[in-house]
C-alpha cells in the first residue's frame, strides 16, 4: 500500500495522521485565546477522556481494530494514567494507520544532529535565552518533543508558548494523490507548528521516498516588502482549504487563512505536474466565522453534501423576497465567488454562480450521479444555521462514503440528516456494539456517528480539521463525461 493515496474526501479511510490533545490546551488563558486562534478556554482533562478518547477509539476500530478489538475493558481500565494515548509512554498503541504526530517527532529527535537544528530553530522563532536552549538540549528525544508541541518544559514551568491548534491536523498540510502540499500559516500562532511539520515529513524515515513528491510554496516577491494592503499577495494557505474532491479536480478555499496568490501558485503546480486537470477556486469572505471552506461545506457522500445554508441558491429563490432586496442580496461581499479553471485552458476560467452550482456540478460530472441532496447547516432555519455552523456542523469527516462524524450538540444539522434517511448513533454506542460484535464496520451505511463535543468546540474544529488522511480507497468515478458547462450551466 502506498503510503500516499488521496483521489477523494469520502473513499475509506485507510491511514491517518493526528494528534492527541497536548498540555499546552490547558495552558491557553483568556485574554490570549484569541491570538491562538481559540474562541474560549477549554478544559484539558473532558477533552481527553470524555471526547477526543473516543475519536481515537473509533478510528482504531475502523482503520487498525488488532490494536483496541477484544482489548477495550483493558484499555479503559487504564484510563485514570491514559496510557494508551500518552504517545511517550510505552503502553502507546503506535498504530501504523491511526499515526500519532508526537512519536513521529519523538522518533526524529532521536537524531542528534536534527534534534540540534530544530532546538535552534524553535528557539529562535520563540526568543528563548541561550541557557533554554542548552536546556533543550540535555532533554530525550520524547521529552522534547512534549516540550516543543505544549510548550512546558520537564519541570512543568512554561517556556514558551503552546501550540494548540497542532490538533488542528488538517492544516499542516494536505495530500494531493501521492503528494503532500505542507501549508504556510497566516498567523503567527501556526509558525512553529510549519516548522516542526517540515521536519517530519522531510526527516522521518516513513516519508523518506516521498520527499520528491512534498510541495512547498514559495513567496515570490520578498513578503517584508508587500503592503499589507496587498495581502493577497503574501503566500498563505492551510489545508482546511484544499479539498482532493476526485481524482482529476482539486477544490482550493481563498479565505481568511489562504490568499489568492496561494492558490492561483498551487493550482500552477498541480497542473504542471498533472496532477489534476481541473482546479475549482472558492473564495469565501475573510471572517473568523467561516475560517477555511471545510468550515461551510464537507462532502458526505457521491451525491450528499452539507454546507452553509447562507451561501446556498435557496437564498435567492426565496418567495418573500422582493426584487430590489434580491439584488443586494447578490451583491454582497460575504457572497462566495466560485471559478472553475481548467489545464487545457487556464486563463480562461469557468464562473459559477454559487457555491450549491459547483456541489452539484461535482456531484454530477465527477461522480455521473443523476440528483443531489444538500443538507444544510441547523436545518437551514435561522438563528440555527450560523450557531451550528459556527460549532462546525458543516466541518465532517467521512471514515467511509455515507459514515461521518458530527459533533452531538448540532442537534438542527443532525436531525436534517435523520430526515434524509441516515441513521444517528452515538459514538459510546457504536465503539461497545464494535466490541461486542453485534455490528461490524462492513454493517456500517449512511450513518451520522454522534461525537460528544462540549469541549472540543470551543476550539473551533470539527473533526475534518482534527484529520489529515494520507491514504483513502479510490472510488470509481466518471471518466469519460467532458460535460461543456459553459453552454449548459447557467446554474
């Protein structure tokens, strides 16, 4: 198996990479939350063993069950010293599909010449003091890499601060078929979390034969001397905006957190190498609101979506809508500008007239589905929609097409899913019914798997940014549809 296989957001998964919630969550304080990118504190402890435990569960059963199968009452009678998810300690399940970012930097620190220019570099990004980074120095390797990620040093004291958005795995970078395009933050509370990534998947020795196939953008111009009010030319972007939608389109977010030079640089790339020959540009309004596209819209199934009501053609149709509120409806600038450009041709793009348009156009063309359902954020009923959206109910992680992973508060989002015919299970459920034996993962269709959530969503992301897939099943697709939506779409 390679060990980069992306064509689409819905094949079975089949390798992952995460990262279990660190102590630097619980050192984040209120007056910074903010500037690390956290809308509230959260409580460490009901994140790990009440929450984000059972991610780690059920992506076990899914993609490694040797390791958690017949094993569950052993692993949870261990849960008072967490041993089991302490990537440092040697009960670690160090599975080789659900692949746990700590050890991966743990077993990179190992050696000592990279252990030396990473110390160098985090302290020089962070201002430490010389005798910090001595300090570092006389760390091993996994108590170094506890300290780079949360920031605490072996005496518990705080020396330089965390990093807790690296849960956020999605956003470190993204795999393109075989490749891995690793991202370039907007914001300063990601810069370490791009270093230490870089470190990763150019070092560890499980990524040694991929390094031709890793994609770095790179700032043309010298960023120091662009005008901020040219920041759209400043090279940033996050992979909560690149979608691997099917094998032959790449759907890239220009947003808060990835600017247009970004994208219009990598659509470059991936054409050049043939990649894909067709990119689908989303450009979203730059608000902490919407953040990434993964944030308004996921896919569920071939033919299933779910998004943000707001930015669906529904808006428009609506009957008590007069003419002249239409129209400034339309010309909104939190409306979604979509483009479609294409290898063969690129400079001339295709434009779409809504986000709902290119759903279905990938529904449709891609996929050779006739019909396709959209179910929106909160049922699409106001004030609904934005609270659900805002605690990413469009933000899901399919583990299989039809299987994905919601967070139990969004009760609007997930009752429009049981109304379009899947059914609703909660995640407790689901691991002791996998255990037992009265359901298997093959028995698993349609499926909306409800994950407690009280915690993990005050930290804005779902369980789409708390994954990076490096390896998904390959779907059959459409191959032979060359529909001419220039003619044909006025959608």
């Amino acid at each position: 198996m390679s060990l980069f296989n992306i064509h689409s957001e819905i094949g079975q998964l089949e390798k992952i990479l995460i990262h279990s919630p660190d102590n630097g969550l619980g050192k984040v304080v209120p007056s910074k939350a903010q500037d690390w990118l956290f809308e509230d504190i959260v409580h460490l402890e009901t994140i790990r063993r009440h929450e984000y435990d059972h991610y780690v569960k059920l992506l076990l059963y899914f993609l490694d069950p040797t390791k958690i199968k017949g094993k569950l009452s052993e692993i949870d009678d261990h849960v008072a010293n967490r041993v089991f998810y302490q990537p440092a300690h040697q009960s670690f399940h160090r599975s080789e599909n659900v692949i746990e970012l700590q050890w991966l930097l743990a077993e990179v620190l190992e050696n000592n010449l990279l252990s030396s220019q990473i110390i160098a570099a985090v302290c020089a990004l962070e201002g430490c003091t010389h005798f910090t980074q001595e300090l570092l120095q006389t760390y091993t390797a996994s108590e170094l890499a506890s300290c780079l990620l949360s920031g605490t040093g072996n005496d518990k004291s705080v020396l330089f601060a965390p990093i807790p958005n690296f849960i956020f795995t999605r956003d470190i970078g993204i795999v393109i078929k075989d490749h891995i395009v690793l991202n370039k933050p907007a914001k300063i509370a990601r810069h370490r979390e791009a270093l230490l990534a870089k470190y990763i998947f150019f070092y560890h020795p499980i990524f040694s034969k991929y390094k031709n196939n890793i994609i770095e953008l790179h700032q043309n111009r010298p960023a120091f001397l662009i005008p901020d009010e040219n920041s759209e030319s400043i090279i940033t972007l996050e992979g909560g905006d690149i979608m691997m939608i099917s094998s032959e389109h790449l759907v890239i977010g220009i947003s808060e957190r990835t600017s247009a030079a970004a994208a219009a640089q990598l659509a470059e790339i991936v054409f050049e190498k043939g990649l894909v020959s067709k990119v689908s540009m989303v450009k979203i309004p730059k608000k902490r609101d919407y953040m990434h596209i993964d944030t308004i819209f996921t896919q569920v199934k071939r033919d299933v979506w779910v998004m943000m009501g707001l930015f669906s053609e529904q808006m428009n149709n609506q009957k008590n809508i007069n003419t002249i509120e239409k129209s400034l409806i339309e010309k909104r600038e939190d409306n979604v500008v979509v483009m479609q450009f294409m290898k063969n041709n690129p400079s001339n793009p295709i434009h779409l007239s809504s986000l709902e348009a290119l759903l279905r156009d990938i529904s449709i063309t891609d996929f050779g589905c006739k019909e396709i359902q959209i179910i929106f954020s909160g049922n699409n009923e106001y004030p609904f929609s934005a609270r659900e959206q805002w605690t990413d109910s469009c933000n899901l992680l399919a583990i299989k097409e039809g299987v994905v992973l919601s967070y139990d508060r969004n009760e609007k989002t997930n009752a429009a899913f049981e109304h379009a015919g899947f059914k609703l299970i909660d995640v407790e459920t689901l691991i002791n019914d996998l255990e037992n034996g009265s359901t298997s993962i093959d028995d698993i269709q349609n499926t909306v798997i409800l994950m407690p959530s009280a915690e993990l969503s005050r930290a804005r992301g779902g369980f789409h940014c708390m994954s990076m897939p490096l390896n998904r099943s390959q779907m059959s697709e459409v191959r032979n549809q060359t529909l001419d939506f220039r003619d044909q779409r006025s959608v």
